[in-house]
C-alpha cells in the first residue's frame, strides 16, 4: 500500500552491520538487561507487594522495538548516538518486555524535534529507510526462523505500521512468525467498524483474548479529544504516511482496549521506572520499578470522526496516589505516558502471544509428524500397488498363454492381484485425502 520509494532505496542498500543496537541480547550494553525488579504503589487497603516479573533464560519469542520522538539534535534527522533521552525512553518502555521476549531495538535516523513530522516529508523517508533496515538486518541475522513481537510508539508506532504493511502483511510466510504487533499513537485505520481492511489485507485489529498475528493500537485522551485532535482522528494531526488520509466516512483509527485484551476488566496496570522517569541517573537503584494498580480505566470510545481510548480515574474512596500520567500529559491528551500507563496489560498480552505462538508450534509440529508418517505410509502403498500392478499384468499375459486347470489357476492369481491393487488404490487416494486435510490445518 504505502510506495516510499526513496526510503526503499536506502534500505536496500543498507549493510547488516549497519545497525547499532541499544538493546540486543548478549550485548554488553544492553539496555534491556537491566533491572525489572520494583514493587506496588497499592490501592487504599492494600498492602505494598514486590513485583514478580522474571526473566526466562531462554525466552520463546524476540521483539522488535521502535522508539518514539525523542531526539533533540539540532539536525532534521538524528544519528545513531545513544543519547540520554532516547535512553531514558527505552528503558521505560522496552525494557520490561525482556520478561517475555528477547528485545531487540535497534538506533534509527528518527525524525528530531526539530525535524518536520507533519507529512510524509524527507526527514520521515529517511527515518523510514534506517528502521526498516534494521528490521531486515533482525530478521536476517538475528531472528533465526523465531516468533516476534513489533513494539513501537508514536513515530516508532509509525515506522512498525509501515513495516508490517510493506514486509509483513503480504508475506504469508513471515506472517505464520508475526505474533502480534503493539504500536499506539500512530493513527493506523481501519473500515469504520471492522477489525480488518484499512491499512492492512490480512493483519487485523485484535479482538480477542490471546489471539496471534493481531495489532494492539490506540491513543489515549481523558475525555473527548476535540474538535482537531492530533491522535484518534483521520480528519486530522498526524499522518506520516506516504499515501494520501483515507477517508474519515469510511474509515477511523483503531482503538483496541489493552485493558480487556489482557482478559481484565478494563483497569490499566501502569508501570513506571521511577529512576529513569524524567532524565537517565548516574545509577539505578536495585528495584526502581512501580505498578500502580486499580487506578486507571479506560474504554474505546467515538465523537465525530474520532475514535480513541478514553481514560478516567477508577476513583477509589480514600485514594492519594499520584495521577503518573498527568505529569507528562498535555491536558487531556495522555498520548506521552500511555504506553506505561498500559505497560502491564501489554506485558500480559504479549506473554499470551508468546504462550499461544508456542503453543501453536507445538500443534504444528504434531501435525507435521502426522504428515509424515503418513508420506511414508503413501510411499509403501505405492509401492504395492505397483508391485500388485505388476502381478496382475504377468500373471494375465501367462493365462493367455496356458490353458486348463494351470489357466483358471493363473486367472484367480491375476484377479486376486487385481484386487489388491484396488485396495491400494483406495489407500493411496484416503491417505492423499488425509495429508491434504492436515496440510490445510498446518495452514
């Protein structure tokens, strides 16, 4: 759908060696591999409790994380230099995922603060150009046949909407390992009222608890976004696309609801670094993390031709807690924090997807050794019918020859034969029938 040709030109003739990554396992730097540990900021009544999240040694799954705007260079587009705000914004949004997957994010040539993202312009082609490639050098280097998980935000949302366009979607092949993607605030559409269509023929909006090779989508307000908002709507705000803004009568932005796509009831599980939430420090502590549970709610809702998850407060008697998304929101529009402010929920989501791919292999695999076992049953049974072929046809041309007692002796032998090669034959066509049965199962 969407051309960029220039941005495919540079990707095409970027080297794998190329990427710089702020998170990849094994990597002595690996940003990622910090910390996870921290602990609740309770509910009133409840007690502080320790956060359980723990890294497997060999996670099932990878993911691949885009960063959203965060650069300052004074250049339209940024370098590939590990700034300490691209640093901070990894950390809290990325790295509690290695609780589920192996994390790779690379550096990209992000559209700066002080680059233009109000249309599809240079700057946003050469972003493009370097996030896409480096998710060819992950999947040509790196990933390794694995199931994978696309995280992104913002600008990182809008680069992963292009890639799962371009790479993915009409891939068949790459799609059986596409797990489900995460990528809110990045205005990605569907038909009014449809899960699929839009921007993608085959990836859907997720509907479903647990369901694979799903999107996650959504930009979050506290109330009604307005007349003009910049995230929820296809009339207006962002669009860094290289097609033209469908239209707004046909089609919205998804809205997919992490708080009850997790199987919750609605109320958002944010997640914050507290070390890391305004500037990275000189050093982290040993549990910076907190959870602040049964504090949020939220639900998709529309107003015109938006179409956004509305937040509100849970409202619990007695409740004092800090209102975390509002120290980085701008009024209502809670676009900066919602990714933390879900980052439980989306945690729980894509431990589901990691759970199903898994066992979605294993269902393969099965199936796979049925087929097998019953090639080597169609090879033998042809085997025999052509040996019974074989028979039938010497043994009548000998009865041709003979007569008497020796004839009727060769034609029973001829007949019998005969029938079994029928019988093979109806072998041979059930177990064709059966493999092209597990074959479609397989998928």
């Amino acid at each position: 759908m969407f051309t960029g040709l220039f941005a495919l030109a540079v990707a095409s003739s970027a080297k794998a060696d190329d990427t710089t990554w702020i998170c990849k396992p094994g990597q002595s730097d690996d940003l990622c591999a910090g910390t996870i540990d921290g602990q609740t900021i309770p509910a009133p009544g409840d007690a502080v409790e320790p956060l359980t999240y723990t890294r497997p040694s060999n996670p099932p799954i990878d993911c691949f994380y885009l960063y959203p705007t965060q650069s300052t260079q004074a250049t339209p587009n940024s370098n590939l230099d590990k700034d300490p705000e691209i640093r901070r914004v990894v950390v809290q949004q990325a790295r509690m995922f290695s609780s589920v997957c192996k994390v790779y994010a690379p550096m990209y040539n992000q559209v700066t603060n002080n680059g233009n993202q109000g249309y599809d312009s240079p700057e946003v082609e050469v972003a493009y150009a370097s996030a896409k490639a480096a998710f060819q050098d992950y999947l040509k280097n790196y990933n390794k046949g694995r199931g994978f998980i696309m995280i992104g935000h913002s600008q990182g949302s809008a680069h992963t909407a292009r890639l799962i366009d371009e790479l993915v979607d009409p891939n068949a092949n790459l799609r059986k390992r596409f797990a489900g993607a995460i990528a809110p605030g990045a205005n990605i559409y569907v038909p009014k009222n449809k899960n699929v269509g839009g921007m993608y023929a085959n990836v859907p909006a997720c509907s479903e608890t647990g369901q694979l090779g799903c999107l996650i989508a959504y930009s979050t307000y506290k109330g009604d976004p307005g007349a003009s908002p910049f995230f929820s709507s296809l009339s207006s705000g962002y669009w860094i696309y290289p097609e033209a803004r469908p239209d707004p009568d046909k089609y919205e932005v998804v809205c997919t609801n992490p708080a009850l796509l997790d199987g919750g009831n609605g109320n958002l599980l944010p997640l914050v670094n507290f070390d890391y939430l305004f500037s990275v420090p000189p050093s982290e502590g040993t549990a910076p993390w907190r959870s602040q549970p049964d504090y949020y709610n939220v639900s998709c809702e529309r107003s015109a031709t938006s179409h956004w998850l509305n937040l509100s407060l849970v409202g619990l008697p007695g409740d004092s807690r800090t209102d975390l998304g509002a120290l980085v929101a701008s009024g209502n529009n809670y676009h900066v924090p919602e990714v933390n402010l879900a980052e439980g929920n989306l945690l729980t989501i894509a431990g589901n997807w990691a759970t199903g791919y898994q066992a979605e292999q294993a269902r393969i695999a099965r199936l796979e050794k049925k087929v097998k076992s019953l090639k080597g049953q169609l090879k033998k049974a042809r085997k025999r019918l052509a040996a019974d072929v074989k028979a039938a046809k010497k043994l009548g041309r000998k009865a041709r020859k003979a007569s008497g007692a020796r004839k009727r002796l060769l034609l029973r032998k001829a007949k019998k034969a005969g029938k079994g090669a029928a019988s093979e034959r109806r072998k041979i066509k059930s177990l064709q029938r059966q493999i092209r049965n597990l074959q479609k199962q397989i998928g």
